[in-house]
C-alpha cells in the first residue's frame, strides 16, 4: 500500500541518483539473471492459468507465497547487500529476493519481463499515526507485539483524522527513470509504473488508534461514534482516490500484481471494454476491503459497522476482493452484497465444509493455510500435506481455488521448510490437474 499507519512517509527527494562502478555492476548481473528467468515460456503459461482461475474456469489450484519473514531465509549468501549506494541496495535486495523466490519456493510465481520504475508519488496520510509501546521476540524480525496508546475517544478526536495530500513529483521520477535506464535499459525494459492495487482497510487503522477492547465496546454502547469513524476513513482513502485520477497515476493491476491478501490479478475481466491507456481509472482496477479485527463479530454487526460503509469505495471498482485473516464462513450470505465481488478470502479459522458449499463455483476461494505448522519445534512436511489435501479433498472439484501461503513469522531459522512446503502445496494442486 501506498502509506502506513505506523509511520509517516516523507516525500520524495529530486535528485540525480549517481552510484559507484562497483554498485552497478552488481546490479546488472543480478538483473542479467533475471531476464534470462523472466523469459522462460512457462510464464506465459502461469499467466493464462491465473487468468483461468480468476475468470472462474480455472483448471487447477494456483499457488503463490507471501509475506516471507526474509531475516531468516539467506542460504550461502543469496541475500547479502553488497552494493554501497541506498538506491542500489534497494534494486539489490528485490532483486535477490525475487531470484531467492525463483530458486527455492516459486509455487506459481511469475516473473515480469520488464523492471518498474515507480512514480514518485506521495500522499500525506491521514493526519494521525499509532503510538504504541512495543515487544519484541527477535531483534532482527519485523513482527513485534504492540500496545496502543487511545487516540480517539469521542466525537472531537475524529477530527484528528485528515484528508490526505496527494503530489506526483515529476522530476524525482525523471531521475529514478534515468537511473534504472542507464543500469538496466540493455538489460530489461524499463516502464513507468504509478499507484496500482490499494490495500483498503479502514479497521487495521482505526483499531490501532481506538484501542481493540475500546473499539469492540462501543460497537455496542457507542454506535453512532464508531460509524461516524468507519465513514470519516472512507472518506479520506476516497479523496485520496480521487486524487490519484486526477493526476493520472493510477495503472493496471491485471498482472502479476497481488490482489487483496490473494494472488495475482490477471483476468480477461479487466481492464474493461471503456478502457484508456491514456488515463486509468478505478473502473479499470481490483478494488478490496476487509475488517479482520471482526473476527467474532456478528454478520449484521460486520455490515452495520464495516461492510455497509465499505460499500461506498467497493463500488468504484471493475472487480473486488473481500477479507484476509478474519473467518467469513457464516458471513458468505453478506459478502454476495458486493458488487463484482470476485475472489473471497478462506483464512485457517473457516471452517472448510460451511465454506466451500457457501461459496462454490461462483467465487474464487483464496484459501489461506497456517504459517504456524512452519513455526513449531518440530517440521512435519507430512502435515502440511495432509492439511492441504484435505482442504481441497473437501473442496472438490467444482471450487476455484488459489492457495496463498502468507503471514509467515518464522520458519525457526530453517528456510527448507518454506521451500518444501512450497514443493508440496504445487504438488497437491497438480494432482487437481491431473484428475480433472
């Protein structure tokens, strides 16, 4: 996503970006790897498998992984920066991590055959950040337990919310496009890339301001106060939104773009028959909202206090994603209130049988196994093969299903876990293959 509520992102910098002869050699080894990878035709074949998976003819389950706790998976020195210059060992670390992925765990991993440059685009937030005291388990991880500090109690404090600022700088993306054309341009295309799919999630903020028990108590006591926060939110990522068009930064996500908390986009649906590729629109795009923190809320609360008000910004969308970590297994019913409602997240708390025969054929199923069985003392590949044959044992044949490994914390410093879990998630699905 474009911006954070745990920081602020402080906006680009115009400047000529100039990097030692060390530093660009290493870059354009790496990126030579990279194209030779980038054209191999078993993408294109991937692509049309995705793109048969999210148009609802799908052939076999589709296998992508994400959120990889990165600080423990280096073999041999696969992922260690050598370059000097910040910009360079930036373009280091993504590249070695997309060959690192390539090498050891691609499940249905595709490989883009060109280098984005991102525009230098920068929006101002929403006016408020968490402040919370922090835990952590190890030092060198990214996950870290947090405890908020309330920063909205009533009514007044929603104006701490504000209408973000959104600004291209044109001549920060002129020096990035001239540095990445000088590295790479013999190399791999370079194309501009600005704003593409936007993790829209009102309830991962605002229960980070509010307070979790805060928030859950004035769903009942509070009513008015917490829709008037639900809506003030929309609000903001909706003027943000329609920023982004009016500058003309927004651009295609119907690749190997990841959807929602999902897999990649590509479908045959987008980017629709009023397209411009002179000015993309939301219309054009994957839209996507979810309200984890509603885990054990009822369906009518998650519609009077989340879904109904998400409704405002899911309609802008030629497609949509719903959900991520929350179970939705009683709450299918709801979610058919979306408009072009595509593809739902299955997260480990569902329960599989309600799920499958609540959604059917008519959606995708993003269907989320555990991370924890890569966590425990032990690794047990059997397992993890069992928990994934009989999710799609119970599926069956007429569901649409992509499984997405995600929110991986740790693999106990023992990066073959992930790698053969990856090995035998692709197995399983090539087996619905073979059957079909």
């Amino acid at each position: 996503m474009l911006h954070d509520p745990s920081h602020y992102e402080p906006p680009p910098i115009a400047e000529e970006i100039e990097l030692p002869a060390k530093d660009i050699d290493i870059l354009r080894r790496l990126a030579g790897e990279l194209a030779r990878i980038a054209a191999l035709p078993v993408h294109k074949e991937k692509a049309r498998l995705w793109q048969k998976l999210n148009d609802l003819e799908s052939e076999r389950p589709m296998v992508w992984i994400n959120e990889i706790c990165w600080h423990e998976m280096d073999v041999d020195g696969e992922l260690a920066l050598t370059a000097e210059h910040p910009w360079a060992r930036d373009w280091e670390r993504d590249l070695r991590r997309t060959l690192y992925q390539w090498r050891h765990l691609p499940g249905d991993m595709i490989v883009s055959d060109y280098l984005a440059c991102p525009l230098a685009v920068h929006s101002t937030d929403f006016g408020i950040i968490e402040d919370v005291d922090i835990v952590r388990t190890d030092r060198s991880s990214d996950v870290v337990s947090r405890h908020f500090k309330i920063q909205i109690r009533d009514f007044a404090d929603l104006e701490k919310i504000k209408m973000p600022v959104v600004t291209h700088d044109e001549a920060a993306t002129h020096y990035r496009h001239q540095a990445m054309c000088e590295v790479f341009g013999d190399i791999m295309p370079v194309k501009k890339v600005g704003q593409t799919h936007i993790w829209f999630t009102p309830w991962d903020y605002l229960i980070r301001w509010w307070g979790i028990q805060e928030a859950m108590i004035d769903l009942v006591e509070r009513p008015e106060l917490v829709c008037a926060g639900v809506e003030r939110m929309v609000d903001a990522w909706m003027a943000e939104l329609d920023q982004f068009e009016r500058l003309n930064v927004l651009s295609l996500d119907c690749d190997n773009t990841r959807i929602g908390s999902g897999g990649y986009g590509y479908t045959k649906n987008l980017p629709g028959a009023e397209y411009d590729p002179r000015r993309v629109r939301p219309k054009n795009l994957w839209g996507c909202s979810n309200a984890q923190i509603f885990s054990e809320v009822s369906p009518r609360m998650h519609w009077d206090f989340a879904l109904k008000h998400d409704l405002r910004w899911l309609d802008r969308w030629g497609l949509t994603y719903y959900g991520c970590c929350e179970p939705l297994d009683r709450k299918i019913d709801l979610l058919r209130r979306i408009p072009n409602l595509r593809k739902i997240s299955v997260s480990p708390w569902c329960d599989t049988q309600r799920t499958v025969e609540s959604i059917g054929s008519d959606y995708v199923v993003s269907r989320k196994p555990s991370p924890a069985i890569l966590a425990e003392d032990d690794w047990h590949p059997e397992r993890a093969r069992a928990d994934i044959r009989d999710f799609l044992d119970k599926a069956g044949s007429a569901c649409h299903i992509e499984l997405i490994m995600k929110d991986i914390s740790t693999v106990r410093y023992q990066p073959h876990r992930l790698w053969q879990w990856a090995e035998i998630a692709r197995e399983e699905a090539d087996k619905i293959s073979q059957i079909g």
